[in-house]
C-alpha cells in the first residue's frame, strides 16, 4: 500500500493527487466522498501508471445489492479493469452473511483484488483479523486513542493482516499538542502499522504530511513525549461539559449541512466515537 495513503474526501483533488504521486505517494483512497476531481487524476494515472498505484474504495451499504453497483461506478469512472481494495467501512457489529457473499463475490469476478473492514470495535477487528476474507484492518489509531495497541494489532499481526490507521490527528485535536508530522510519525512508528491514511485539504497540508516519511520514526523519547500529550488531549475531551440544548441544536445543523454538502462521511460518522 505504501506508508501513506491519500484520501479524497477534505478536499484534495487532480492538482494534488499529480503532487502528492511525484514525492512518492502510490495509495489512493478514493473513499466516502468520491470528488470528480480526484477520480480524474486517478483515471488519468491509472492509464499510464495502473501498475504502480494502488486504488481504494469503500461501501457503507449493508445491503448485498448494492455492493456490485458501488464497484462498478467506481471502475468505470476510473477507467479500471479492477479495484485494488474495496473497504466494507464502519463495520461496528458482526457483517451479515449475505454482505460477505457479495464483497467476496467482486473478488471471484476478477473485479476487486482484496477486501479491508474498518471498524471502532476493536474485539470485532480481532476476530475479523482471523477471517481470511480480509486481507486488511482499517483502525482508529493516534496518540490518543492507543487501544489498537494492546488488541488489534497484535492479532493482525499473528494473521499476517495488513493495518491501515487513520484519524492520526485526531480530527485535529492533536494538533494544539503536536504537529501534523509528528502525528503521522507518531503512527508509522507502530511496526504493526503497513500505511497511515491522510486527508489533507490542500497542498500545503498534504506536503506537511510527506515530510514524516523524510523525518521516518520517532525515538523513545519522541514517542513517551506524543504519548504524554495524546493523554492529554483524551483527558481535556472526557471532562469537557455536557452539552446544553443551544449546544445540542448547533451540533444537528452542522451534521445536517456536512450530510447535505458531502453526504456520509467517515469523519461525519466518527464524531458518534471520539
């Protein structure tokens, strides 16, 4: 997959997707919003380059029908024979049988190569990571949130699967204790972790990111200092104050504009789980 993967839904597009491929970048996650922009850059890499880059996709629907609609939008827009990875994403119960059926049947057709889950169920990624189906565990990892530590990764480990963290920064939050380089070093630091995913929302920020493979791991010290400060960040989140009513109905505006602008995305999904 390559030690980053860039994500299409911040922001990102052609122009980005172009930089990010000439300092490295082969992993493309084209997920929950699935911007025209970045899918032309994409479908113009896959004609030259298909070889070289490795394209993803995700499905939210829980029901079996759609899954074969889902992949084959997604290759003809991006002028594709196959898909590399197709995520069956936010994934927090057991997967119906009949949704396996169907994401393993795109794998028997030749049209998909391998399949990921992504789930905040840590116990659910480690009996999945038992499942041959899978050859990839999408998890929430960061400074703060360091479960995976203790339960996924030593059993994607023992199974042979691949991880792909994401929400380094968590959302953000971590940048008022560390820089968006460290949040990524922090990750790939993890010798369980194969890539990290990053939504940059513009140049600047993605080139920020790249500089993490420059810098590469974090020592001991680095890592007991983004660790302090990731405690931290999860400490101030837990004893913030409920919310009041006026919070409450600030909050189900901005839900209902980001559903409206970009309809269900994994950062809209994860605010139910920080």
């Amino acid at each position: 997959m390559g030690r980053l993967g860039l994500a299409s839904s911040y922001g990102v597009g052609a122009r980005e997707v172009d930089l990010a491929f000439e300092h490295g970048v082969r992993f493309f996650f084209w997920g929950a919003l699935r911007r025209r922009s970045f899918g032309s850059a994409l479908r113009r890499l896959a004609k030259t380059r298909r070889d070289a880059i490795v394209i993803a996709i995700q499905t939210f629907t829980h029901e079996p029908w759609l899954v074969r609609p889902s992949v084959e939008l997604a290759r003809r827009r991006l002028g594709v024979d196959a898909i590399d990875i197709l995520c069956l994403a936010y994934r927090n119960d057991t997967i119906e049988p009949r949704v396996l059926d169907a994401v393993r049947s795109q794998v028997d057709r030749g049209v998909v190569r391998s399949l990921m889950v992504s789930s905040h169920n840590r116990e659910l990624l480690v009996s999945l990571a038992a499942d041959p189906t899978f050859d990839t565990l999408m998890v929430r990892y960061n400074a703060a949130h360091r479960g995976a530590e203790s339960a996924v990764f030593p059993a994607a480990r023992a199974h042979g699967r691949d991880v792909l963290a994401y929400t380094a920064t968590r959302w953000a939050s971590l940048l008022t204790v560390a820089s968006a380089v460290d949040c990524y070093r922090f990750v790939l630091s993890h010798p369980a972790v194969t890539s990290c995913l990053f939504g940059p929302a513009n140049a600047t920020e993605l080139l920020e990111a790249l500089a993490a493979i420059e810098r590469g791991p974090m020592s001991e010290d680095e890592l007991a200092i983004m660790a302090r400060g990731g405690a931290l960040v999860r400490a101030e989140r837990r004893a913030a104050p409920p919310l009041g009513v006026r919070d409450v109905v600030h909050h189900a505006r901005d839900m209902a504009r980001s559903i409206r602008e970009h309809g269900i995305t994994e950062d809209l999904l994860s605010r139910f789980n920080r």
